[in-house]
C-alpha cells in the first residue's frame, strides 16, 4: 500500500463523513428550529407548553454545535488571528508557523478528548439521567467526546498538512479529499 493509496483512500473516506456532517447538521438545525417554533406557539399561544421539548432543543442544540466545531476543524475554518502570519513572508515560513499553531491545536484537542472521554465515562457507568425526560445524560454530553475524537483526527490531519507544506514549500494535495 502505497503513501498514495493511503490518502485516496482517506480521501473517501473524509467525502462521506463531510456528507454525514452536513446531513446531520441540516437535520438537526431543522429538527431545533422545529421544536423551538413549536414550544413558542404552545407556551404563548395556546398557553399550554409541552413538556420536555426544551430538552429535545437542547439535545440537538448541542449536537449540532460539535458537529459545527467537527466542519469547522475539518476546513480549518475556526476564528484565527493572523497577525503573526503577516510578520512572515514567504509561503515556507508561514507554512512552519501554521504548523506550530496546528501542533499546540493537536494538544489540545487531545486534552479536550481525554477530559470529554473520561467525563463522559463517568457519566455512562453512573448512569445519570436528565432532569426532564430521564434520559441518559450520556447521550447529550457524549456530543463532547464524538466531536472532541473527529477534532483531534482533522487538527492532525491539517498539521500533517502543514508539516508537508513546510517541508516542500508548496501546498498539499488532498489527495481527492475536498
């Protein structure tokens, strides 16, 4: 198996998960509006709320919001201060910085998946439930764990990236992944 195998291979891979994450984004966002439409209407219209329906707002809510941070990591599109890179003048030099920024990135989002996994074991060995539905609160915070482990496999990605870029002094290829 060749380097290049490797990342075709992972460039279809990476395709399909983009799909499940915009899928499940845009199902999720409707899901949210939704429920959140719908407990307005009931509380100030009817004057009768349903209970329980702010909980569902907030299980999507969250999901939705790691699986933003999962595209966000994956285009390398979070909030960004660009004034160092602006010190720096050639591509190679800002392709070194982008990846010492990439590697502190990587740290942390290791440490994030470390404290979200146990955190979320924690939470799945005592069982805990929600206050409303009695629901496993695992199924909503373990939105931390899920995104923190996709975080930390694309901010490795990009660092790789980056590292290729420093070293070549021209931008990666994808390898077919968009």
């Amino acid at each position: 198996m060749t380097w290049s195998s490797v990342k075709h291979a992972c460039g279809r891979i990476d395709k399909a998960l983009d799909i499940l994450w915009s899928v499940g984004i845009i199902a999720g966002g409707v899901v949210l509006t939704l429920t959140v439409i719908l407990q307005v209407f009931l509380r100030y219209v009817l004057k009768h709320p349903l209970f329980g329906l702010e909980e569902l707002s907030r299980f999507f809510g969250v999901w939705i919001y790691f699986i933003g941070a999962i595209i966000g990591t994956r285009l390398d599109s979070h909030v960004q201060g660009d004034v160092a890179e602006r010190i720096f003048k050639t591509f190679r030099s800002k392709a070194i910085l982008k990846t010492v920024t990439s590697l502190l990135g990587v740290l942390l989002c290791i440490l994030f998946t470390y404290h979200s996994g146990t955190y979320s074991l924690w939470l799945y060995e005592t069982g805990e439930k929600t206050t409303g539905l009695w629901w496993p609160r695992i199924t909503s915070v373990g939105s931390m764990f899920f995104g923190a482990v996709f975080m930390t496999m694309y901010s490795i990605v990009n660092t790789i990236k980056y590292i290729e870029q420093s070293i070549t002094g021209r931008p990666f290829d994808r390898g077919g992944a968009s």
